[in-house]
C-alpha cells in the first residue's frame, strides 16, 4: 500500500463540511468517490481539519492509502475530472506509510474575511462577511493580539464538542485591512465604494468547533465599540461564553494553510 498526499481547495458554500455526513454532500465523500476506481472498491480518505458546512478551503491537505501504481500526476488528473469544480485536487505526492493527514498537522492558520463597507459586490458575498458598521481596526487588532499564547478558549467553543481539552497554542493571531482579494479579478479592488477588506489571520496547535467565528464575532462587536477590548483577556481567564460575541457567518473562514513543520517558536523552545 502506498500513502498518498493531497493539498486540496473547495468552495464550501454549498457543501455539508468536509465530514462525511449521512445527507448532503461533504468533501470527504466526493473525494472518497473520486478515489475508489483507484482501489476497485470503498477507500478512506483522511482529512487534517474538519471544516463546517459552509466554509472555504484554499490548502487542506489529506492522507489516503492506494494499492494503485498510478503515477501521482496521473492521479491528480483523474481525481479532478471526477470531482465537481467546486472541489480541486491542487497537488499530489507520495508521502511515509506513517503520514496521516490529521495526526501529523502540527498548525493550522485559518482566515476570516470581513467586507466592511456600505455594499458588498456580488462576487464577494460567497467568501466574506458583509459588515457595513463603522469598525475601529485599532481595537480589534489589539484585542486579537491576546489570543497569542496558550489559552483555554472553552468560552469561544460550540456547546457539545465532546474535545478531552480546550486549551489550545496559537502562534499568530492578527487583523489587518488589505487593498482587494488577491487573484479574484472581478472584484479586484475592495477598497472601491469606500469599503475595505478587513482579515483576521490566526495560526494555532488546533481549533475547536467554531473557535475561530466566535473569536471573530467577538473581533466585530469590539470593532462596533459594543464591548471592550478588555473583554479578550477576560473570556481566556474564564468568562462565560454569553459574553464573548456572536458566531460570525461560515462563509467568510477559510483553511489557508497546515505546516507538518515545528513551528519556529517550538523548534526555538527546544534548542
């Protein structure tokens, strides 16, 4: 048996999540589908995070297990000529036996897009939450500044989550207005109308269930001036979670990136 490596992106608008589920179409399913002519029979393909319904990828990677002897180009190929445009297979390699796509991730970084302004352009709406309040990216930049460290962010997860520990490591956790979305060529300029594009990038050890919008539902109500910025630090001392902000929308979060690497801040702790 051979392990083989996919980086793969999805739009998940209209997609049940990357989990398998037992209606609706998920992208392990469509993935698992496209694999089994490979295999002459059901196959498993493993994902490193498990994106909700409704949110993006641009580099999840998974792990599968082939008898096949097709070259990994030629697999590629197939899979994307199997897979419906919304899911695209972007690279595939030959990896160790021991690799599994969700065990080895040693980070994850997660974006969030908020489009801030009066009107959100028809080809922005799938990928970025419309917010058309005034917001103080000062506050929300430092209040997303004190999610760096190890915290227990208990307040900012999903009721049910069934996680042995919600204490998490984040690397990098920071907010920043961008000119246009990079490479989407009909809206290219974000800025037009008065409006701007507003990023929350957050890199960590894991994520628990819808951590990442309740940070930045939180982000948005301090950006309003609804809260406080000293509202961050409270929620990871042990505020409930009635006081951190609302769920922010699926359709503005996207899996960026995950690094199989130490991150340089553990490589530099262990030297």
């Amino acid at each position: 048996m051979r392990t083989i490596k996919l980086l793969i992106a999805y739009d998940g608008t209209d997609l049940v999540g990357w989990q398998r589920q037992p209606a609706g179409v998920s992208v392990q399913g469509l993935l698992e589908e496209a694999v089994a002519p490979f295999q002459n029979g059901p196959v498993s393909v493993i994902g490193a995070g498990r994106t909700d319904a409704g949110v993006h990828a641009a580099g999840q990677v998974a792990s599968v297990q082939l008898a096949s002897a097709a070259g990994v180009e030629d697999l590629r190929r197939s899979l994307n000529a199997r897979l419906p445009p919304v899911v695209r297979v972007l690279g595939a390699g030959e990896a160790p036996a021991s690799f599994h796509a969700r065990f080895d991730a040693r980070t994850k970084t997660y974006e969030y897009r908020i489009l801030n302004g009066a009107v959100i352009s028809p080809f922005m709406h799938r990928y970025a939450w419309h917010v058309p309040w005034p917001l103080d990216l000062d506050r929300m930049a430092a209040a997303a500044r004190a999610i760096e460290g190890t915290h227990d962010f208990a307040c900012f997860q999903s009721t049910g989550s069934g996680v042995q520990t919600s204490v998490r490591q984040m690397y990098e956790s920071r907010v920043t207005a961008v000119s246009g979305l990079p490479g989407f060529t009909p809206f290219p300029d974000a800025t037009a109308n008065g409006s701007r594009l507003i990023v929350y990038r957050v890199r960590g050890s894991g994520f628990l269930r819808h951590m990442v919008r309740a940070i930045v539902g939180t982000l948005v109500d301090i950006g309003r001036g609804s809260v406080d910025p000293s509202i961050m630090p409270r929620l990871l001392a042990g505020e409930p979670r009635s006081a951190a902000g609302p769920t922010a929308p699926a359709h503005g979060l996207c899996l960026a990136s995950v690094s199989y690497d130490p991150p340089p801040e553990l490589v530099a702790a262990h030297r």
